[in-house]
C-alpha cells in the first residue's frame, strides 16, 4: 500500500502527461523516488509485476524538460539510484541480475538514442551507473549492508579452481559472459562515442569499456564461439581505457581518433558470437537519430567486416546482408544511404560476394512483387545497391556473372495451373518469374549506372552478357505468349541499356524496330540479324557467344534453345576463324536436328547450310544425311526449310555425296511436290530438277525411273494456281528434258507455250506432249494414264481440270487399241461424273473440253455403246477409285 501510495505522488499514471509539472510536484516526484528506492531495499522483494509497475512509472522522467537544472538533476539522480537499487534487489544471483539488467538498459534504450541531447546524456548516465552497480555487485561481491568496495560483509567466493560452482549455493552462481548480449549492447553505445555532445562521448565509452572488463571477469558458455587471444584482449582493453582516461582528463583530442581507438578495441574484444550479434543488430544504429553517431556506426561496421569478416559463416553473412539492406531503406538521407551501401559492398569484398549478391537480388524480388517499384519516393534503394556495385571496382565484374548466371539458371514457367496439377507449382512459378525480374532489373542498373567501371566490366564480359540476353529474348517472348508482357519489356529495356553501355548503336536499332513482335519468325528473325550485327562490328567475340550458346542447345527450356540455334545459324556464317569451334558448331547443330521443337530443328539445318561454301562442301555428307532425314518431318516449317536448304547444297555438292541418297531424295522430293503449301511444293519440284544434273552416273537408271514417275505430276503443276510453282515446274521441266528417252520432249521444252501463263496455250502444250507420249513412251503410257487418273482427285480444282484434259488428250491422240480398250469407258464416265456433281466452274468446262476430244477421236466406234445412263457412270468411278 505504501508503494502504491508512493507511485501515486509521481503522478505518472497512462493518462497524465508531462508538459504540466510544476516545480512543487518535481520536488514531489524526487522524494517519492527516493522513498521508493528505500522501498525497493528492503524485504519483502519486489515481484516481476510490481518492478515492471515501478518502471512504467518512472522511466518517463528521463524525458523531462531540463528546467529548472538543479532541480531536474537531483531527480534524475535519485531516479538512476533507484534502477540500481532495483538490479540489486531483485535478482537472486548473477544470471538473474543480468535478465534484470538488460531488461532496464532495453527500456532505457529510446533515451540513449534519442534526437535531443539531455535524454541522451541521463541515458547513458543511466547506463554508466546500472553497470558500475552490476560489477560491483555481480563481480566484486554484495554487501547486503550496503558497503561500496571490499568490505567484511560481502559474499565474495575464489574464481581460482576454473569456474566450479557445483558446490556453491545458487546466490553466487555468475552470469555467463553470453548472458550479457555485449554485441547487441555494444551496437546500442557505440554510436554515442561519436556523438555530438563531448559528456556522452566520454560516458558511452566508459560504458563500452564497463562491459568489455565485466565480460573478461565472467565464465563463458561451453557451446559459445569464444576463441579470443586472452593477451590481445587485454591490450586492447587497455588501450581502451586510456581513451577514457584522456577523455577524463578533459585533454583535446580529436573526437574522430578517439572513435577510431574505441572501434579498434571493440573490433579485438569481439567475440565471434559477439561480432555476429552486433553486425545483426547494425541497422538500428546505422538509422540513429543523430547524422555524426550513424556515420560513426557505418564505420564500425565496416572496420568489423573488413577486419574480421573471414569469422562469418554464410548464415552470418546474410542476415547482416539483410541489417545493412533494412538500413539502406530506412535512412533518409542520401549520404547515409551510399555509406550504407559502401558497408555491403565491404561484406560482399571480405565474405562471400555470392551470398551478398543473392540476398540483394531476394530483396529486390519481394520488393518487385509487392510494390510499383518505379515511383517509389526518394527512389528504389535496391537500385542504388545495384549501382553500387557496378561501380565498385572489385565487385562489378563478379556481380555481373553473378547476375547473368542467375538468368542463365532461373527456369521458365507459364500460366496458372491447370487441372489436376499441384498448385503450389504454380506458386513457384511467380517466384521464378520475380527472380527473372529481378536479375533483369539488376542487369538494367548495372548498364545504366556502372559508369566506366562498370562499362569495363560489360566489355570484359561482353560475350557472355550478349548470350545471356539472347538466350532470354526468347523466354521472355515465351512469357509474353502466355500472358506475361512485363519481362519481355524489361528485357528489352535492359538490351537497349546494353547496346547503350558499349555503345552499339546498330544492334540498339535492330532491337527498337521489331523486337515487342511476338510472332515465332519475328523474333527469331530479330535474334539473327543481333547475330549477324555482333558478327561484322565485335568478330573477336563470336567464339565466346558461339561456345555458350553451343552448351545452351542442351538446356531444357525450348524458348533458350530456339534462340541459341537462331544466333547459332547466323553466327556460323561467320565461321572462317573459328577452327575447332566449327567442329563444336557443326556437332550441336547436327545433333539438334532430332530437337523436340520444329524451331530448333529447321534453325539448325539452316545453320549447317549456312556456314561459308568451303565449310559446307567439307560437311555436305553429313548435311545432306539431315535433310533426307527433314524431308519426312511432320512439320511443314522443318520440311520447307529442308528442301530449301536442299536447294542450297545441291548448287556445291559434288556427285559423290549426292549418289548415295539420291533415290531417298528423289522418293522424298515426290511426296513434297503434292503438298498443300505452296512454297514446299515450288521447292520440291526445283530441288527434283536440280537432281537432274546427278542422274547420268552410276544411279542414271534408277534416278530416270523416279523421274518418269514424277513427270505427269511435273506436266500437270505447270499451269499450277501458284506463281512461284509455276515457274520452278518449267525450270525442272527444262532441266529434266535430256534425261528423257526422246528429243521431242527437249523440244517443247523450249517453245513459247511452256512459258505461257495463258490457259489456251497451255492447253495446246498439253494436247502437243500428249502426242509425245502416245507416239514416242508407249510402254510408259499405262504408269503415265495411272498417275494422271489419280490426280482427277487433287486438291486443287486446276489440278484436276489439267489432269482431265491431258488424260482425254492422251486416249484421243492414241492409236493403240490397248489405251483405247483399257481407258476410254473408264475416263469417260469419270468426265461425266465430274461434270455432273463438280462445284469447281474450271473442272466442269474443261470436263466438257475434254468430252469433245473424246467425241472427236478417231476411237470413238470402239466405246461409243458405252452406257451414259449415272448409275453406270457412277459404278465406272467407283471401280476406277479402287484401281487408284
């Protein structure tokens, strides 16, 4: 009750403020602190609820105004003499009094570091006096009867038989030394020795050198990382308490050296425990309140790592990566931060740079994720980190590896997950996709704020840095397909910021004029011409794009394998110098061709065709085993881009590595010529004529067989709908002739009415190579009419219609009975099959065309009982569709 009655006196109750005491209710306030204080001596002890009662009511003194002095200074003196008599009474031994010491040097802490000067002072005054009271009583004994020093009341027992205190009774049992917490509470003072205030320098330094002498006194934890030179420790102990003797002494001397002695001491008398703790707890003292003490903590910092951040394990490593970060977002002034900054960049030169970039980097993904990083005010921190580095000359180089390895090792994900799947896949995906954002954004800074060191790193790098960004162009063109347009723009950014860096203003064009298209050709096309840019402007960094993007064609993700065989085909043109490199090329390329991407597959064919004519003709074997291979493939893109390439080879290849495969090319060729897209079908017949000039060797026979078996195909596409199929059919037309059996043929190879586009003149043609076949191929005619017949059921309604007049021209120009016998009913019924039920206007004029030749010929006796009723015409189409 007396307490209670006493506490009330204080009038420090939760609802009472301070900006109305009066002189009277000071005096009031004192004596009831000193009443307390003999409260507080005495039995019984307090509880843990009525000393935390006792510190809620008092603690708020130490932020009273400092009117009137004398007044104020006697009741932060008695206040202070009451916290002492707390620690003393209400522990029971040394490891309790230490809990309660902490305890109140924590509540204590808002003063020490508070922005206004007389708090800091009665702070640490504060502290000073609490730790002065915990050695005397902790360290040098307890006297119940209040005697200061070695007196014959106080409990005192022999530290001499190594710290057995198995037989003593639990009162004197000492606290451990990691009891102390010392890292933290030293980070906690040691901004005060650069304070600005000469009293709180001198106190605070007195309070670093209390702790560091009661720690040396005490027993240390068997599991705790001690491991301290007990001679060095006490030289710097030493030297520390010189300091404070100058300090003492009131003798001038530079705040700045006597900062410098005391970090110097901590650095030594630092345990690895200790120096562990106080980095973690670096970021509230790099944020102190007053400019001087934070730039005083940023030096300690770094004089700690640098000379003892060998001591840190990686744990250690990154979380005082994160104190320094938390530090560097939270500081609002712009010197403060780059100083901060400097002290990461010092952790990452003495650690382990890996686990400081990394964690950097982890920072700058949540931040991405979880704010518009781009208007944040006062500017996005994580940024200035990436600046920073780029700018250092040690770390820039290592950084940017650093970053590209991270995109060359960061996976791709698309969508959201779908039925059946596991969700939390696709929570990993948006992590890998931060992590793609962020190592860009990281590579955007570096490029924009490196300066000439970190424009020296890029060109150092600068094979490596293009790779990397090509090989990203396509999974970030993966991303925009699926949805996600912002890495794409990211990336974009960061190559415009490259071309930028190293002042390649050719590529930086090449990539603003189509490089947000998002179609497969686009893009593709976009990465071969940055190949072909880098290839004629930096020829001395191809064998190291080349090298990396070799491994990249065995990376799991399509999109970076695509765009290693796009730069890969374009680069290979460039070959000259490369030497072994080539033999790697050629080995990728060739090996890649079976890829399960059609992409990946037709860029390396066209990058095995594409090398110099002296590399291709070394190759051509191989190459050629590749297309035949292509030529069957299921996609029609690879298939175009086989024949092409066909075409390509055929012009250098020497008959020696064509006669193995010319039947299978030959067979293949064929079976493109019938092919719905027009290009495929133009190429085939132009790669079948350029066969032509390999066909009078050992395989003549065999390869005139598959050209008589081609040749009605051949007559029948020169009045093909296509322009381009047109015009190739009478180039193979003109070259196929001298293998033909008759000079006929070669004739009307050359007559005007083969390169007619006019429908009557081909017409003409076909009635003129009609008596050709009739006349001089009669043991061919029955192969020709059966290829002829079939094509009445081509795709293309122009296409049947020239097989149907050509078919009618051959039976109407025949003398032979056998042609007439075998085909005029079966033609015939088939005319008017299709003249009756054809949707197509040309297959039913030139159906009624042909009908006249029929009518007309010189056969017509021989099948004009023909029934013309449409059940007996249907029947007769039905038994000619099974012939076929």
């Amino acid at each position: 009750m007396l307490l209670d009655y006493i506490l009330t006196l204080m009038g420090r109750d939760d609802e009472d403020g301070l900006s109305d005491s009066n002189l009277e209710l000071l005096h009031t306030q004192s004596l009831a602190l000193s009443a307390c204080t003999t409260l507080v001596s005495v039995e019984p002890k307090l509880t843990t609820e009525t000393r935390n009662l006792v510190l809620k009511a008092t603690l708020g003194f130490f932020g009273l105004p400092n009117d009137p002095p004398d007044v104020m200074d006697g009741l932060i003196h008695n206040l202070i003499t009451l916290l002492c008599a707390i620690l003393v009474t209400s522990g029971e031994d040394g490891r309790s009094r230490t809990e309660q010491l902490l305890h109140i040097l924590r509540q204590i802490d808002p003063y020490v570091s508070s922005s206004v000067e007389y708090q800091r002072q009665r702070g640490c005054l504060a502290a000073y006096e609490m730790l002065h009271k915990f050695r005397t009583v902790c360290v040098g004994g307890y006297c119940s009867l209040g005697c200061q020093g070695s007196c014959t009341h106080s409990r005192r027992f022999d530290r001499a038989s190594n710290y057995n205190f198995s037989n003593l009774p639990s009162a004197f049992v000492s606290p451990s030394r990691d009891a102390l917490c010392i890292g933290e509470r030293i980070m906690v003072y040691l901004p005060r020795c650069a304070d600005t205030n000469s009293e709180v320098r001198k106190t605070s330094a007195q309070i670093v050198d209390l702790f560091f002498s009661v720690s040396l006194s005490l027993p240390r934890s068997s599991n705790s990382s001690f491991g301290l030179d007990i001679e060095l420790c006490y030289t710097a102990l030493s030297a520390l308490e010189d300091v404070i003797a100058i300090l003492r002494s009131d003798a001038s001397l530079d705040p700045s050296e006597v900062f410098n002695r005391v970090v110097s001491s901590v650095c030594v008398l630092f345990t690895k425990d200790e120096l562990v703790a106080a980095l973690h707890v670096c970021s509230a003292a790099i944020c102190d309140k007053i400019r001087q003490s934070a730039e005083g903590a940023i030096q300690s910092v770094i004089e700690f790592i640098t000379k003892r951040g060998k001591e840190l394990n990686e744990a250690d490593i990154s979380r005082t990566t994160q104190s320094l970060l938390s530090a560097v977002i939270h500081v609002t002034e712009k010197y403060l931060r780059q100083e901060t900054l400097h002290a990461i960049s010092s952790l990452a030169e003495n650690t382990s740079s890996r686990i400081v970039f990394g964690e950097v980097l982890a920072a700058a993904e949540r931040d991405i994720a979880t704010k518009d990083v781009s208007r944040l005010r006062g500017g996005w921190p994580i940024q200035d980190a990436f600046h920073a580095f780029s700018q250092h000359a040690v770390l820039s180089c290592s950084f940017l590896d650093h970053v590209t390895s991270i995109l060359n090792q960061t996976p791709v994900f698309q969508g959201g997950p779908g039925k059946g799947e596991n969700p939390n896949i696709f929570g990993e995906s948006l992590e890998e996709d931060n992590v793609l954002h962020a190592a860009i954004t990281a590579l955007t800074a570096f490029f924009r704020g490196g300066g000439k060191i970190g424009k020296r790193a890029v060109e150092q790098s600068y094979g490596s840095v293009f790779a990397t960004l090509v090989l990203h162009l396509g999974t970030c063109h993966c991303l925009a397909n699926s949805g996600q347009h912002e890495p794409l723009r990211a990336l974009l950014v960061a190559f415009n910021a490259f071309c930028e860096c190293v002042g390649d203003l050719e590529m930086g064009k090449i990539v603003a004029r189509d490089s947000e298209q998002n179609e497969e050709d686009a893009w593709i096309g976009l990465i071969g011409d940055l190949a072909g840019c880098i290839s004629i402007k930096r020829p001395k960094e191809i064998p190291t794009i080349c090298s990396i993007l070799c491994k990249s064609l065995d990376r799991s993700p399509k999109y970076m394998r695509e765009a290693a065989a796009a730069a890969l085909s374009e680069f290979v043109r460039f070959s000259d110098s490369l030497g072994s490199l080539l033999e790697q090329m050629v080995e990728g390329l060739t090996r890649h061709v079976s890829d399960d991407s059609p992409n990946v597959r037709r860029l390396c064919l066209r990058g095995l065709v594409q090398m110099p004519p002296v590399h291709v003709v070394q190759y051509t074997t191989q190459i050629l085993s590749v297309i035949v291979a292509l030529l069957d493939d299921p996609d029609e893109s690879v298939q175009l881009t086989a024949v092409s390439c066909l075409l390509t080879v055929l012009a250098t290849s020497s008959t020696d590595a064509v006669e193995p495969v010319l039947l299978n090319l030959s067979v293949r060729l064929r079976n493109l010529q019938i092919c719905m897209n027009a290009k495929i079908r133009a190429n085939a017949f132009a790669a079948f004529g350029a066969l032509s000039k390999y066909g009078f060797g050992p395989q003549r026979d065999t390869f005139l067989e598959q050209v008589h078996a081609a040749f009605p195909r051949l007559v029948l596409h020169l009045h093909d709908d296509d322009l381009g199929v047109r015009r190739t059919c009478r180039n193979t037309f003109k070259s196929i002739s001298p293998l033909m059996e008759f000079n006929g043929i070669t004739a009307l190879a050359n007559t005007h009415r083969l390169s007619s586009d006019h429908r009557a003149d081909y017409e003409d043609f076909l009635r003129d190579i009609a008596k050709q076949f009739t006349q001089h191929m009669s043991s061919r005619v029955d192969t020709y009419m059966g290829s002829i017949i079939q094509a009445f059921e081509a795709p293309w309604p122009v296409i049947q219609a020239n097989a149907i007049y050509l078919c009618s021209s051959v039976i109407a120009s025949s003398s032979d009975q056998h042609i007439s016998a075998l085909y005029h009913s079966q033609v015939f019924g088939m005319l008017m099959g299709k003249i009756s039920r054809s949707t197509d206007a040309i297959v039913r004029a030139t159906g009624s065309l042909a009908l006249g030749l029929l009518l007309k010929s010189a056969n017509y006796s021989s099948w004009k009982v023909a029934r013309l009723d449409p059940t007996d015409s249907s029947g007769r189409e039905t038994e000619s569709s099974r012939r076929q």
